[in-house]
C-alpha cells in the first residue's frame, strides 16, 4: 500500500514509475486475488452502510484510455449500488460554470454509510483547465490550497478519502486506441478528442506531478497506481481499498431497540398468528 | 415471465398466489442459472448503457422483510454502479410533503441509458397512504389514474418499466424477524415499526391488490414474486429482467466519427512516437 502512495510533502516524479509493473507474475496468479478482494470489498461496503458512522470517497484519474471505466467495471463496481454512487464529471455545464469549482462537487460527495466513487474530479480544475488555459494561472494556482482545505473538511466530517492516478505509458494509450478502432464493439466510443489531448502529454505529466504532490495528504492521499497491465492494476487498487477499509475495524452497530421488548412483541405475533390459525 | 406477470385489465387476489411457490428444484440446482443471469444483467445493462437510446426503470415493493434489499444486494445490485443507480425512498421529508407525491420521484427517473431500481416507490403513495390514512380516500382514489399516466408518459419517453412484488407469508415473516432477533449482525435493523404494520396485514394485501389490478399495463406491467424461498425470488427476479432486456434486441451504436480519419490520425500518432524514440 505504501508502495503506491505519494508522501505529503514529497516532490513525485511520474517518470520513476514504470507504469509496466506488475504486482503478480500474471494474469492468472491474479485472478484469485482479485476476485477475493472483490468480494471483501462488497462485505466491507456493507458493514460500512450498517455501521452508518463515516463514508468513503474514491477519487479516479487518468489520462484517455487509462483505465477508469475498466477499474470500475471490473473492480469496484462489484460494490452494491444500494450504497454505491459512481459519479461522472465531464465539462461543466453552463449551470456549473457559473459557480466556483467544488460547487458541483459538494452536490454529490457521500452521505454517510455511502461510498461514492468519482470518476475525474474537482481534480480536472487543475488538470485539464491548467493545460488548456481555461482559466488563467492565478486562479488555477490558487486551486491547490482550495482542494486541501476541501479534502481536510470532508475527512473532518467523517469522509475517508482515497484518490488513485492510474498511470499508462503513451504508447499503451495508443494500443487502447488501435483496439477501439479494431473492434466494432467498442468503436462507439471513439471520440475526435481522443487524439486532441495527445499532444499535451507533457503538459499533463507535469500537471498530474503537480497535483500528487501538492495534495497528497494523510487524511486523503495519492496512489500512483502502474496501470499498463490492466488486471495488476486491478490487483493494487482492489487491494489498497480492501486494507484500507479493513483498517477502519468496523462493526455492526448495536440495536437501537430494547431486544426484550422486541422479543415479546415477537411471542406475541406468534402467538395471535396460531390464535388466526385456530379459527 | 407470463406466469408472474398481472395481466392489464385483470382483478387479481394474492390469496390465489403460493408465496412457496419454487421455480427450480432446490437451492443448488438454482445456484449456476441465477449466477448466469447476474453476469448476463452486467452486459445486458453495458448495451443500454452504450446504446444511449433509453433507459430501464425497476420498482420493488413488498412488505417488511419481504426481500427488497436481499433481491438488491443478491442479484439486481451485481449491476455496475457506474450506470445502475438505486433509489430508496422512505417517509417523505418535510420539503417532499409540500409537493404533490410525483415530485421527489420525478427527480430521479433513470436518465437515457441508465438502469434506476425504486426500493420502495410511488407506490406506496397507494399502500402505506391509503391503510394509515395519511390522506383522506378522495385523494389516494385519484392516485391510480395519475400513476398510469405518468408511467405512460415515462415509458413514452423512452424509460422501459418493470415492477415487481415481493410475496411473503406472514408466517414467512414471523421468521425472518426471528432471524434479526438471533443474529448479532441482524438486530441493528430491528426497529419498533418491524412490528407496527402487521395487524394491517390484510389491509395491504387489500391496497396491494388494487394496485397491482389497476397499474398492471402493457408498457408498465406488475409482476407478483413468491418471495418465501429468497434463491427462487432470486431466481424469477433475475430472469424476468434479463429475458425483457433480450427481447430489445439492442445493438452496441454506430460510432460517431469517420473511423478513416480516426485511423489517420492514428497512425500519424504512431509515426510521431516513433520519431520522439529516434530523437
């Protein structure tokens, strides 16, 4: 777990991780343990909608083709959405764009005993907006500042925060693509913009760089998670929430009731039940 | 599917309904189909969601304890929550009363491509309202009539609309209430009101017999579950959704750009990567 994490406080660079690493031999060898995690991940999920005393938020990144909607699909959306919210953030709205960044944000972050899962998030308003200059530098600037103290206030109230950058190296972004166009189950999702970010590679790099290591904090950290190989990503981030929210010890709450009362109200719905069956 | 399904236009009596009904031999021979089912649902829900053209809306209702979370969490919550969403609806907050009943139910219709289970509905606009008499019966009378009309409107819109009543004995009921009493990780969700209903018993199958009569539709039909064996609810839950999703015949769309132009630009891409290795 540690492994993947970005320290508080520490410089990151994104080019001392190999974004080919491999967390178990193969495919195969994997396959076991994701499919326990995947599995304790939804007992967890549970005991964390009973014990209804905090919430957890997920926060996912990446550039096109990282991996997002496959690390949901595959992964944590094995959660029952009973208590389980994907939330998708595309280009603000104009309703959006007339607020500050984290108004649409707040809308949505967990209730209690919830897990909401953020796919991208108020991270693009130092992402995407600090690359395309949609805003100018002195106010994207200021946005770090603004994220933590956000971060901080929810992890007060009760969220715990994990935040994942699902790492690919350019050129397995391209055999993404190349399969996209090869298979005419998923050439629907081809989109002109695919290639229009490719250029600001860099950009982003230095971007994501940025943003890990600004607001990678105790109460809400960066994993840096090596995404090529998509079943070990699957394996680390299925993992690191697994231990995480096993580290929370949580437990079934007591009744709220007086279980003596109950019982009595019990025997006698029993007893008016067999009275009905005597008639 | 015809088998459970309230045929429009039909008085039906649940009397007339084995809620021990079995719709395989036992437990085990249901196992491998109902797993087949959860995992054709995932890629059934994948196509609606990749076709974009309309949507699937799932009501439950039952009585306490008659299943609706365990049908959530066992087979209809095996959904990806990325496009599944689940709606639970519970006494209505002091700003929903202001509103006429539709209000807070409208807001959170599935959006096109979208899968949204009610856990609990408009419906109980009809059952809970009507045997409490929280509103004189001038007003729950009219409410059938409104319900049909916009459940047409919806299913005109694109939303298809299946809704399903969980059948239990109240003998069946008795026990699963025994179950919360001995089990530590149960009696959290023991509460006052488990109780509270049951001498209304015959008054909701009364309020539920006219409801499924009068809004069992072609384009909204009612489905009546035996619900006393939860593998075989499981089982005619699973099933009933997923030969409905087949027999849309959906199909993954056409993409969206011209996939020549895409490949230009993708083998441009390739060519520019090969030279930065070159540099």
């Amino acid at each position: 777990m540690k492994h993947f994490r970005v320290k508080p406080g520490e410089r990151m660079r994104l080019d001392d991780i190999d974004p080919h690493y491999k967390a178990a031999r193969d495919k195969e060898a994997a396959a076991d343990e994701i499919s326990h995690y995947a599995e304790r991940l939804r007992e967890l999920q549970y005991l964390l909608y009973a014990e209804h005393r905090r919430s957890l938020l997920i926060c996912l990144q990446a550039l096109d083709a990282g991996g997002k909607d496959g690390t949901i699909r595959h992964v944590l959306g094995y959660m029952n959405p009973q208590s389980c919210r994907v939330q998708a953030f595309k280009a603000p709205t104009p309703e959006e764009a007339e607020h500050d960044f984290l108004w649409r944000i707040y809308k949505v972050v967990p209730r209690v005993g919830e897990v909401v899962i953020f796919n991208r998030s108020h991270y693009e308003d130092v992402l995407i907006a600090r690359v395309q200059e949609l805003v100018p530098k002195s106010v994207w600037s200021e946005r770090y500042d603004v994220i933590n103290a956000f971060e901080k206030h929810l992890s007060d109230s009760g969220t715990h925060i994990l935040k994942f950058f699902l790492h690919i190296s350019p050129e397995e972004q391209l055999r993404r693509f190349k399969k996209r166009l090869d298979d005419p189950t998923r050439q629907w999702k081809i989109s002109e913009a695919d290639y229009a970010e490719r250029p600001y590679w860099d950009d982003y790099t230095k971007a994501f760089e940025d943003a890990l290591s600004r607001c990678s904090t105790d109460h809400a950290p960066w994993f840096v998670v090596p995404a090529n190989h998509k079943w070990s990503r699957n394996l680390i981030v299925s993992r690191i929430v697994v231990k995480y929210l096993e580290s929370l010890d949580m437990q079934f709450p007591k009744p709220t009731v007086d279980l003596t009362d109950i019982a009595a109200k019990y025997h006698a719905a029993v007893t008016s039940s067999k009275e009905k069956d005597n008639d």
